[in-house]
C-alpha cells in the first residue's frame, strides 16, 4: 500500500458544515419575504431594482478582483447580499444608472478597497445609500409607489399629520418608502428565520428596536409608529448585525444597539433629516473597534499580571 | 452556575456497543521509550535478548519520565530511532514475537498495604494518563496530596468516535471502583467524583452500580457539549472550581484522573502485569468493520486495520486519537502507544481539507472558545509579530481543543494559529526572563 498517501494536517480534522456562502444564502433566503413583499407593493420594477443592483454588485466584485489579480471570491454570495441590500435602500423609481452607481461605491469603494470582505470597516450598503442621499437628493427622496403616482411622503414624513398610515398599513407595508423597508411583517419573518439558523443572536435588533420605542416613548411620541416607520426594521436586522462592521461579543452588540437607537430618535426627532437608521449604523461602524476591545469576554482561569 | 461554552460535533460512537476483542499476538512490535510527557526512557534491552511479556525494556530517566514494558515474548531484534510526531528522535525497541505469549517471572500480584508501598509498586507499572495527555501516574499521585479532598475520575469521553473509555466504563467498572478504592484509601481522600456526559447513560448506570458501595463517591452526569473532557472544563463542571492561569488542578485540592489510567492501577496491583496493552477504538469511513480493540503497545496500527477486515476504501488520513485533537499519522506502520486510545482512519471525502477563506468576523471562534479567548485578535497580534499583545490576550491559557477551526464558516486553521502564538509568547517570555536576569546580574 502506497503509504505516501497519507494526508498530515493539523487537528481538528473535522469541521462545522456552516461556511461563508451557507451563511450568505440564509441571507439571501431571510430577505426573500421582503423582496416578495416589495414587488407586490411597488410592482416589477422593484424586482428589476434587486436584480441590477445584484448584478451588478457581483461584477463590480468580478471585475475589480480580476483587475488587481486577487482570488475572485464572488461565490460567496456576498456580493449578491450587498446588492439585495442596497436596492433594499432606494426608492423604486431611481434611475437605474443612478443605483449602478451605488453599487460601485459599496463595493469597490468600501468593501474591496480595504481588502474585500470581512476587511471593510463600514457597511458597503449603509455607506453607498448615504452617498447617494447626498448625490442625488432629488431621485433618493422621490418614494412615488408607482410609475403615474405623484411623489408620496414616507411615514417618517407624515409624523403628526392626517395623512399618517394606520399602524396595519404600517405593519403590512403599502405605503411610501424604501423598496424593502416598508412591510415590517416580511422582515420581521427574515428575523425569525436568521435567528432559528443561528446566523444573527437577537441582541443588536431588539436593543436597537427597543432603545427606539423607549426613547420616542420618553419624548412623547408614538413608539410604535417609530417602530414600524422608516428603515428601522430593515436596519436593525440585516444591516446593524453585519459581521464585519458590527462587534462579534454580546455585550459589544447590546451597546452597538444602544447607540444605533439613540442616534437614529436623535436625527429622526431633532435633525434635519426625516430617517436616521443609515446615519446611526455608519456611526457605530466607526466605534465597533473600540467596542469590541471593550466588551471581550472575561477569560476563564486568567490571573491580572503585574 | 454558568457553563463554559464548546461545540456539539457529532458523537459518530459507533462503536460504544462493541465489547473489545483482543487481536492476535503480532508478528512483531516496536515501542518507542518516549509515550509520556518528560524525558525518554532508556533502553535496558540488547539485541538478541529474549523477552516475556510484562518483562521491563526500557528504564525510567530519573526525572519525570516513565519504564516501557514488553507486551509480546520474543526476541528483541533492533535498537532503533524513530522520528516521532514531534520530530524529536526517540530510541524505540522491536520485538519480534515467538508467539507464545511468556509472562515475566516479575509478574506476580502486589500486597500493598501502605501509601508508600503502593506508590513504590506504581513506580513499576508503567503507567501514564491514559486518556491521551500521557502524564506520569506515579508523579501525579507522589505530590504533596495533603491539601488534595478530591478524586476526580475523568469519564467524558468528549471526542467524536472513540469508545474505549465507555468500554472501560461498562465492561471493566470493578477495576475502576477498585482502582478508585485504591488511590483514594491510600491517598486518604474523601470525596470521589466521576465526571460522565450525559448521552453515555449506560457508563453512568454501570457507574452508579460500581461505586454504590464506596462512600463519598458519586456519578456527576456533565452536558454533551465537546470539550468536557478538558481538565479545566471538567473540573469546573463537576466541582465549580477554577484552575487559575498557570496552575494545576492539584492547587484547588484535586486530583484528576481516566477512568482507564485507575482501572488501569487496579489490574496492575491484583495481577503484577504493567501497562502493556491497550483497549483502542479501530473507526473511521476507511475502516470496514469498526471495532474496540485490545492490543500490546508498540503492534503496528495496520495490524488493527486487519483485523477490523481492512480498509474499506483507500485511507487519506489517519489519526491516533479523536478527530478533534487527534494527531494525523504519517503512515500505518505507526505504532500503538500507551496514550492511544483510538485509530481512525478517514477516506478522501473526509481527509481533503476544506478551502480556507478571508475571515468574515462572525465571532463564532470567540463565542465558541470554552475559555472565551479571542482568536482573530490573537491572529492579528501574531501576524504583527507583538508578543506583548499576544500575552495580554493570554494565548497560553489555549488547550488547543480545536472549537474555534471547527466552528469556523472560512474554515481557517484558527488553533493551528494559536499554538504557533503560544510559541511566539513562549519564546518572548524566555528572552525576557534572560534579559531581566543578565539586567540584573550586570
């Protein structure tokens, strides 16, 4: 018998079946829901949003990684996260070139520019979206539902008038927004799903969610219209739990929450702008290093040197 | 009380059913002098000499070392070094077997009847920690025990696969109570604890039947989350006691042992022999009939392949030991050593690595690590070449049980990683403590 064969390796020798693209897909499946729910609301077009936007996330990351001879990691699905992502932030009439655009900041500007995943210390959809809020001010604030509707405010906008949605519509989505944002109750079955699959723990969602309904309940509003408005659910569960962005301990995520929470009613109830979400996200990003290096987790048996 | 953290890995016991058979006396076997931690034993033996089993080949160095016994009579036929796993050279002596199976005239059964003269029959065992770490028995129990109240019998069996100590357990429980009798009569230690996961329900039933007369002795049944085997983790369970960093479960008053290594004891008093054989689990995909196996130390592993009807398909990869700390072996004419307590052998699906990778910073390594260490920032030190990080971080409390690759979704070689730091760390704290000293000096 050819004993040359025989494979040395270090232990362990048997590994965990969950991998970086298995974790992407329960992504992709975990936004599914709101997808269906986005086209159903705002009709084909938020379909043909999601696909460019995909597409073109996964060629940007093609493409520049063939451009600098790197490995091409494109199959591990997490380029197609971004793009579902961004196209999740922007309002269903913007001009497809306008949202080619955004793909290439999220991807080429904050994600492979600082080494590609796991590497990037902003997160690529948030970033992209909040450039271009600034870009294009115009077309990002347009939440017309459809082609022949004239432009329709969002909740966040409403806030206090008449015209406020009901906090059902709330719940079920068919109002203004964001193309993925507006039906809580798709999101909120992505939650449940990422949670059972163990790729997210509850701590980042339910302390940002929960800062929000407290601290608008303290300042006199309706926390659960706060709740249900805007791009909270959407931020709190698929964007303030990324992993590279956000900080990997418990407690880390508890006070990432916290902070998340505390920004967004700020801006939302004080700033210039109506949404607050991506703004806080962006925020905390910047911290997680710090937070992370605060909150590790006591080591068991270990004795303080001198 | 809080747990300490791990992995569920699939348990894979196929073999727990599966009473040990003894295989036929080999054609020859080759013992290495070095199957415990410390220094080599040396070689006693010429070639030409015969040897009966249970006769002493190799003598204890007089630090922390332990003798070698042979399991097959026959002639010795070469004095021989062999690279061992660690790449040291170890003088190894191989026997060729007559077949007959002589017992040593220095067989005969020990009437001990003080701590001294049962340590001083111990000194001729052979013994060493049989669950895989292969510490000298006998130093273990020649510490100063006065502060020791507690015996704890390691019985976790927390490696995927390997089934010998459940054997041991079920098949061999009057050794281990008696085993148990004598370390603790001797010793003058009162309370005995045996620490079994759960899932093994018939270990803990034979267990409880065993010890049921002893006083002071119980059953603790652990959680089935790999690794409760781990000293620290296993006294923490079973006694919420804390070995703090840089100690031994001796400093809070306990002593752990395999349940093998005392029933181990128990034989070698009643019946004179040394540790010569070894019950060993023979499993893995390439492995056609997995069986539990006893064999002498120093048979050739391919002998246990044969006698579990072969290979079942070609081998990629074997181990000795379990498949989450197990050592992969170079080839089969490997041989068994005291400490093995299991051959695998795995077949190409299992054997070809998985693709590694860029880290995605999920945390997994951390969440998982029982002793809540951080890997990625113990990487990142060690790719900074900081050693100063690497100690605030404490990457020597690492026990290198291998959650953090296993959990791992990029399928980094994180403990590969870690042990690499730990000598990092090792070698920083040497130069330091010299500087220090020369600082001092001049």
């Amino acid at each position: 018998m050819d004993n040359g064969m025989l494979l040395v390796s270090p232990a362990p020798h048997i590994r965990s079946k969950t991998n970086t693209q298995s974790i992407m897909l329960d992504v992709i499946i975990a936004m599914t829901p709101a997808l269906i729910a986005s086209t159903i609301i705002f009709g084909w077009r938020a379909l043909v949003m999601v696909a460019v936007c995909v597409a073109s996330c996964v060629l940007f990351e093609f493409l520049f990684q063939k451009l600098c001879k790197r490995d091409v990691t494109v199959g591990d699905l997490s380029a197609v996260v971004t793009g579902m992502l961004l196209a999740f932030n922007l309002p269903v009439r913007i001009p497809i070139w306008q949202a080619v655009f955004g793909c290439l900041v999220a991807i080429v500007a904050v994600k492979q520019l600082f080494g590609g995943i796991g590497k990037n210390f902003a997160n690529p959809a948030i970033t992209a979206r909040l450039v271009m809020t600034i870009s294009f001010a115009g077309t990002m604030t347009n939440f017309a539902t459809s082609a022949d509707a004239t432009s329709s405010a969002t909740p966040l906008a409403l806030m206090g008038t008449e015209s406020m949605p009901s906090l059902l519509t709330l719940f079920l989505g068919n109002h203004g927004g964001s193309l993925g944002e507006t039906c809580a109750l798709a999101l909120i079955i992505g939650f449940v799903y990422l949670l059972v699959r163990r790729v997210i723990t509850w701590h980042t969602t339910v302390v940002f969610v929960g800062t929000v309904a407290l601290f608008t309940l303290c300042l006199g509003q309706n926390p659960l219209e706060h709740v249900l408005s805007g791009g909270l659910l959407l931020g709190a569960i698929f964007m303030a739990t990324d992993y590279s962005t956000t900080p990997s301990t418990k407690w880390g995520k508890v006070i990432f929450g916290l902070g998340c929470g505390i920004i967004t009613v700020l801006i939302r109830v004080f700033g210039g702008y109506p949404e607050g979400v991506s703004f806080a996200i962006l925020l905390m990003n910047i911290l997680t290093p710090y937070i992370s290096k605060l909150t590790r987790r006591k080591i068991f048996g270990g004795v303080k040197r001198k | 009380m809080f747990k300490l953290s791990g992995v569920h890995v699939k348990h894979c016991k196929n073999t727990a059913k599966l009473k040990a058979e003894r295989i036929p006396t080999p054609k020859s076997i080759t013992v290495p002098m070095s199957m415990h931690i410390g220094a080599p034993a040396v070689p006693i033996v010429k070639v030409g000499d015969t040897v009966k089993v249970g006769q002493l080949i190799g003598e204890a160095d007089p630090g922390l070392s332990s003798p070698v016994y042979s399991g097959v009579s026959g002639t010795v036929k070469k004095i021989d070094g062999i690279i061992s796993i660690s790449g040291a050279q170890i003088p190894t002596v191989v026997i060729e077997s007559d077949g007959e199976q002589t017992i040593a005239e220095s067989v005969v059964p020990y009437e001990v009847n003080t701590r001294e003269e049962f340590l001083e029959a111990l000194s001729r065992s052979g013994i060493v920690g049989l669950g895989g770490a292969g510490f000298p028995t006998l130093v273990k129990l020649k510490a100063d025990v006065s502060k020791i109240d507690t015996l704890l019998i390691n019985g976790a069996e927390c490696e995927p696969y390997i089934t010998s100590d459940t054997r041991t357990m079920i098949d061999d429980a009057a050794a281990v109570a008696d085993g148990i009798r004598l370390v603790a009569g001797f010793l003058e230690i009162k309370n005995i604890v045996i620490g079994i996961e759960k899932n093994k329900l018939e270990c803990i039933a034979s267990m409880r039947r065993a010890v049921a007369d002893i006083a002071g002795a119980s059953v603790k049944p652990l959680p089935s989350v790999y690794p409760q085997g781990g000293e620290k983790v296993l006294v923490y369970h079973t006694l919420g006691r804390v070995i703090k960093e840089g100690g031994l479960p001796l400093d809070c008053g306990v002593i752990v042992m395999n349940c093998t290594t005392i029933a181990a004891i128990s034989r070698f008093i009643r019946t004179g022999m040394p540790l010569v054989e070894k019950c060993i689990t023979v499993d893995g995909s390439a492995v056609a009939t997995p069986k539990n196996v006893i064999a002498p130390i120093g048979t050739p592993v391919m002998d246990l392949i044969d006698f579990c009807g072969g290979f079942s398909e070609e081998p990629r990869k074997m181990l000795y030991g379990g498949p989450m700390m197990g050592i992969a072996l170079p080839d089969t004419s490997s041989p068994v050593l005291k400490q093995t307590n299991a051959v695998l052998a795995f077949g190409k699906k299992e054997a070809t690595p998985p693709k590694v990778t860029p880290c995605i910073k999920c945390g997994r390594c951390v969440e998982h690590c029982p002793f809540g260490l951080d890997p990625t920032a113990i990487s990142k030190a060690y790719k900074e070449n900081d050693p100063e990080t690497l100690e605030k971080l404490k990457v020597n409390l690492c026990m290198e049980c291998g959650c953090c690759s296993y959990v791992c979704p990029a399928k980094r070689n994180i403990v590969q990683r870690n042990k690499m730091a730990k000598t990092m760390l090792r070698n920083y704290q040497i130069e330091k403590k010299k500087r220090e000293e020369a600082q001092k000096n001049g």
